[in-house]
C-alpha cells in the first residue's frame, strides 16, 4: 500500500448510509499531541461506529534553527520512507496514515503547486487503495488548501483552529490566500472562537483563484463549537481524594519538594507567553512559586533562571491531571498581542475541569468564559485575581467540576456531525 502509510483496523465501514462513515482529515501528526480535531475524531468514532479515517500528516510551517524542528523533519522523513505502526486508538477505529511529501515553504507559488499536485495524486492512489467511496474532508491546517479542493471532496469543512498566519515562522500572506480560498470552497466552516469566524479574522477582501475553475460552495455556512473537555479525565486523579471539607489529599506528588503555593502553567512555552507578566506575579507574591510544564522555545533567560522557577519537561496527557492538581492555581499567561488575543486555548476548559481556581490574561476566549469559573485580567489585575485564587475556598471547587460535565467531546462531536450529514444530502 506505499511505505508512506500506516493502519490501523477496527470496525468495518459503515457504507451505504447518507452519513459520515469516511473522513480525510488533513492535520499535524497523529498522536503527536492530544490536539482538538483528535478528540473530535475519537469522539465522532464513538457515535458513528465503522468510522474511517484517512489522516494526512501535513507540515504546519517551515522549519526553523532550533531542534525541536529539526527532529520533527526527521520524524516526517522516516513517515514518508520507513514504514509505522498507528498507536491503539480507544474507541478502536479504522486510521490510517498517510505522510506524503510536501514542501513545507509556500513560496515560491510555482513550486507549492507543484508540491501539492504530487501530494493530491499520492492522496488520491490512497484513497483507491482504501476503497473510499465518499469522504468527507476536514482541513486544520491552510497549507492543505490546495490539495483538497482538488481532491473536490464533500462535504469540506474547514476547522479553522486558529489564526495561523500570526504564527511566528510562517509566510502571511500565503496563509491568508490559502484560508481565503478554504473560506470560498468550504461547505462548512468551523472555528471555536467567535472572532475566528468573523470576516475581519484576516481574509477579508483577498481576491483568490479558484484551482481547476472549481466554483465556490454553493450554500457555505458556519458553525461555532467551542473546545470540549473530558472532564472525567481531569476530575478524576489516581492517588487523589476528597476528604470532608473538600481539601485534596495526595497520595503521589509529582512537585514534592516544591512548597506551597505552588502556580502552574502547562503547555509549550514559546513567544505567546508574557515572561514580564510572570515575573511581575512572582515579585508581587514573595512565597510563590512557579512551575513551567511543558517544551521550552523563545523564553527569556531571566524567567527560567528565576530562583522560584521551576522547569518540567512536558508530560503524556494521560499524567497531566495528576501534575495540574499538584498546584494551588493553574495560569494561562497568554500575552495580549495579535497572537495571543487569536488564540482558543484547548486547555482552558481542561483547567477549569480539575476545579482548581484559574488564572488568565484578558484574551477574548477568555473574558468570553463564565466568570464565575475563570478569573482573568491583564497586569496588576492579573497578579491581584492570582493573589485572590490563593485565598479561594475548596468548597467551590465541585461547581466548576460540574460546569464542565456538559461540555464533552461527544457533545461537540454529535453537533458537527449533525452539520456535516445534513451536508452530505443537500
């Protein structure tokens, strides 16, 4: 079947029906991080059981000096060249996939479409291979643009996650024709933040050519559907219960020695935190201490030398409740620029669902939320709603627990698949 993909073999297909039953989804490597169009896959396998998935490994952006970019193309290389096995998936599924070669610079225009065509025609021998009949498609990444609406596969959603063309590292202006032209194409556009489906979220008035004169989709429509949360998975910690007045008591401490109070920030920590910010909170509160969890990239030196810094590299998400609940108030120091105010933090929701109290700057994913649930604020409000976490009583703890029971993955799911069926017979 080609040494650039990979399966996996659960359920058989569910062929026949006007439903979802085959999906191509055009995103980052599978398993590489618990990303939201994964939970959305896994729980879209738990309502539609034979589910096919056809996963194509894309390159975000061009890769940079630094090594975690380098061992990323050495992974995407031995996906092309060596063949893999997919890890187990629960619920079991049929997956399978693909890494083709595509050049991850958009530029010059002439040589990605060169590289795209390649990319379609290695897509399209899969596709034969597998035995699709009628995929639907799900596009994370812009760059895929023109190798999906060659595939002219329907429905075509686009799960436009975020604002890529703010990512440090990549071409703008490439990014934005090619979400332009996902914009005009899709049947179905995505996003889990408001802003991200407004017409001033970057692409509006960009002209854009259409590849093969496929004409725009006739009847495009748009849906929000915030992040979901496995609330169970975050409540719930192994070594961890609550006694009578609500106060955790830990069997296994993975920030043992660390003392209290302890705050806690988890995921890459790149551009899009503000160092000064943290640094502001720690001189403001003398006695706390900061633990950063997660791949360190562009972080100024004077943040992780501090001497109430602590460093942990990042942890499998089936261990990130245990070190979450090990703080006594978990960050979300996003900085307030173009980037951070685009971002839909996935762990927004993850952190609200352990019920410990949470702090974040005034993004507007953010300041959207409940506030009786998340505490945000931009500067000294910042380090004043950290100082008022602290004090917070346990007691109302179970509140965001249980505010987070109906946001599951499953619920989000059955909402796009409703969206996408009623597509596949329009």
């Amino acid at each position: 079947m080609g040494s650039d993909i990979e399966q996996e073999r659960g359920g058989g297909p569910a062929g026949g029906s006007k439903s979802v039953c085959e999906l191509v989804v055009f995103a980052d490597a599978f398993g590489r991080h618990p990303s939201s169009v994964q939970h959305l896959v896994r729980a879209v396998a738990v309502l539609r059981p034979g589910l096919r998935v056809l996963w194509v490994e894309l390159p975000q952006r061009a890769p940079r000096l630094a090594w975690q970019d380098l061992l990323r193309m050495v992974e995407r290389l031995v996906g092309v060249f060596v063949p893999r096995r997919a890890e187990k998936t629960a619920p079991s599924f049929e997956l399978t996939r693909l890494a083709p070669f595509v050049l991850p610079w958009r530029s010059p225009a002439r040589l990605a479409r060169l590289s795209d065509r390649l990319a379609t025609r290695r897509i399209r021998r899969a596709l034969r291979q597998l035995g699709f009949s009628t995929p639907a498609a799900w596009v994370v990444f812009p760059a895929a643009s023109g190798i999906a609406i060659s595939l002219e596969l329907r429905p075509l959603v686009f799960y436009r996650v975020d604002d890529f063309a703010l990512w440090p590292g990549v071409d703008a202006n490439a990014v934005r024709q090619d979400e332009a032209r996902l914009i005009a194409c899709a049947d179905l556009v995505v996003a889990p933040a408001q802003h991200l489906l407004s017409p001033q979220g970057g692409t509006a008035g960009i002209e854009v050519s259409l590849s093969g004169g496929r004409p725009p989709a006739p009847s495009r429509q748009t849906m929000f559907l915030p992040h979901g949360v496995d609330s169970a998975h975050f409540a719930a910690v192994p070594g961890v219960h609550e006694n009578g007045s609500g106060i955790s008591a830990k069997t296994e401490d993975p920030l043992a020695g660390i003392p209290h109070p302890r705050l806690l920030y988890a995921g890459l920590i790149d551009e899009r935190i503000d160092a000064g910010l943290l640094l502001q909170t720690l001189e403001q509160l003398s006695e706390a201490r900061l633990v950063l969890l997660g791949p360190m990239q562009q972080v100024p030196r004077e943040l992780v030398r501090h001497p109430r810094v602590v460093v942990r590299p990042g942890v499998p998400f089936a261990e990130l409740p245990r070190w979450l609940h090990a703080a006594d108030v978990l960050l979300l120091p996003y900085g307030r620029t173009p980037l951070g105010d685009s971002l839909a933090p996935l762990k927004l929701r993850e952190c609200v669902a352990t019920g410990l109290p949470v702090v974040s700057t005034a993004i507007p994913a953010a300041a959207a939320f409940d506030p009786c649930l998340l505490r945000f604020g931009d500067g000294l409000a910042f380090v004043e709603a950290v100082a008022e976490a602290l004090r917070e009583p346990p007691s109302v703890r179970a509140d965001r627990r249980q505010a987070m029971l109906d946001e599951s993955w499953q619920a989000r799911a059955a909402q796009l698949l409703d969206a996408m069926d009623r597509l596949y017979v329009a």
